[in-house]
C-alpha cells in the first residue's frame, strides 16, 4: 500500500514512523492541486491538511485510492459525498470527542482573537512600527462583566466559556442539543444574539448550517457588537456582516475563516480582506487555529493510530 503525505513541513516523525514499518510512504510539500493532480492516481492513501480542496473532478483521478486521512474535524475540504460512494473511506477527528478535549488550540486562538479586537492590538502595533506612540487612540475594552454568547457549545465552545469564567464574563450559550452545563443556556439563536455583546462562534460546518449567522440574526445584535468565528467562512453571511460594520451597526469582527479561502487568486476580493485594508476593526487569520505545533502532532499520531486501527 502506498501512502501520500501531502504537506511535509513539521509533520509528526511519529506518524511517519508508524507509517514507515508497515507501508510504502512517501513525504512531499505539495503547493497546488495541480501538483497533487499529476501524481494522485498512484496512491492507496492519501494524508492530507488543509491546503487542497480534494474535489469529485480531482478524486475522480485517483482510481486506486481507498482512504484519505486528515486530521480535522471539518471535511468541507473533501467531497466526501463522492469518495465514500466510490467506495473510498475518509478518517478524521470527527466525532472524537474524548480526544479532541485535549486540544486546546482552537479554543486558545479564539481568545487570542478577541482580545486582540478588543485591546486594538493590532492596529497599535501597526502604529508603533510607523513610528508612533499614540497612546490615546488605541483605547481598548475590559472582558470583565461583558457578555459573551457562544453559538454551540461543543467541545471549543465549551473551552472557550471556561476561558470566559476566567475573565469574569458573563456567559450564556445556545446549543442544538440539551447540555448538562454550568453555564445559561438560551432558547433560540435570536436570543443569544439580542442579549450578548460577544458572539463566539462554534458551530460545525454542514450543509443545514450553512448561512447559519444570517441577515435576521445579525440584525439582532448591538452596536457595540464584536463578533468571532473559528469554525467556518461558510456558517455567517460575510458580506451582511461588513455591511454592518461599515455602517457601525457592529463594533468589530475577528475570524480564522473566509469563504472560498480555498481559492487563494480571490482572496484580496473577499469582503472581510478589502475591510482589513481599508483599516476597520477586523482581524483575519489564515485558518491557524488549530495549527499549534503541539496539537498539529498529537491529531496526526492519533489520526494513524486510527487507521492502522481500521485496517
């Protein structure tokens, strides 16, 4: 069985090594999808990250392939619709919930977000380089007392409200399942966002929740509003949100995701970016939450362990 290993850099040695004893595996640092397209076809396995959206046109060329391993907990990046009725299985962190409370990583970046909006970290930052050091126009906000709703309160939605508790926050979340939590729970999303001044964002990505933060929620919200997603471009309504904010309906947004974040030639058109350089509160990253050195290693290990397990 061969094995493909699509992203080489900092990738676990004790996955590889694993790997290595029992199977034929080769390790590259792929750039494009065409790459990846000219060599598919002579793989069994395919170990992807986030860097290619492996496609029915893409996959089509990858007559031998049985399984494509990737250690997320999305797979908006797989038509996994296609694959899996070609016979193909696709493993992943999904459902894992037991593991994936040890991974704090996603959690640990929406905080690093949102205090980063609300403390103006990078627009001063920006300032100083210039130069500057004007103290009195980076003027920031306290957690303390605010109120932050979390949409989902999954496992990152339930870390997140642990850091809140830190910070003395007042919490309340909305959840499609009934949780045995410590925090308050809402009855519907409109709520959630009618009374919170943060929205934190940790609802999983599917075809039923996408949009899912629309016109009628975000018009529930306060002017004061922030809001943070690190789960994915595709939950919100992008454009409606800058909308917002351009007309100070909102305070600021701070997100990990973009719609379409795939298609790196559109990136500079994608509303969020053109708000970024033209200097509103808004803070993107590329996708990173999850990508700390430490957890990028255990979710990999955990993710051969898995298939070595389902053979």
């Amino acid at each position: 069985m061969r094995i493909l290993i699509t992203e080489s850099e900092n990738f676990s040695k004790n996955a590889i090594a694993l790997l290595q004893k029992k199977f034929d595996v080769t390790i590259l640092d792929l750039q494009t999808i065409d790459e990846l397209g000219e060599i598919i076809q002579d793989f069994d396995v395919l170990f992807v990250r986030l860097r290619f959206k492996l496609t029915a046109e893409i996959l089509e060329k990858a007559k031998k392939l049985k399984y494509i391993l990737t250690a997320t907990t999305g797979l908006d990046h797989i038509d996994t619709g296609f694959f899996e009725n070609v016979g193909g299985k696709v493993i992943s962190l999904k459902g894992e919930t037991a593991f994936l409370e040890t991974i704090p990583s996603t959690a640990e970046h929406t905080w690093a977000l949102l205090l980063s909006l609300l403390k103006k970290i990078p627009s001063s930052f920006d300032d100083v380089k210039k130069g500057n050091w004007n103290r009195d126009n980076f003027k920031g906000n306290n957690l303390r007392h605010k109120k932050i709703g979390i949409l989902g309160l999954g496992r990152v939605g339930k870390q997140v409200a642990n850091f809140a508790k830190a910070f003395q926050m007042d919490i309340s979340y909305y959840d499609v399942l009934q949780i045995d939590s410590e925090y308050k729970a809402v009855k519907t999303p409109k709520e959630l966002f009618e009374w919170a001044e943060i929205i934190s964002i940790h609802i999983p990505y599917s075809q039923g929740n996408k949009n899912f933060v629309d016109k009628s929620l975000l018009d529930c919200l306060k002017c004061n509003s922030v809001l943070i997603n690190t789960s994915r471009g595709a939950i919100w309504n992008e454009n409606y949100i800058c909308q917002l904010l351009k007309q100070n309906k909102i305070k600021g947004i701070a997100t990990d995701v973009i719609q379409d974040e795939f298609d790196k030639k559109t990136i500079l058109q994608n509303p969020l970016i053109k708000l970024v350089n033209e200097n509103y509160n808004v803070i993107v990253t590329p996708h990173i939450a999850g990508a700390s050195f430490e957890s990028m290693e255990m979710t990999e290990d955990f993710i051969v362990q898995k298939f070595l397990t389902n053979l």
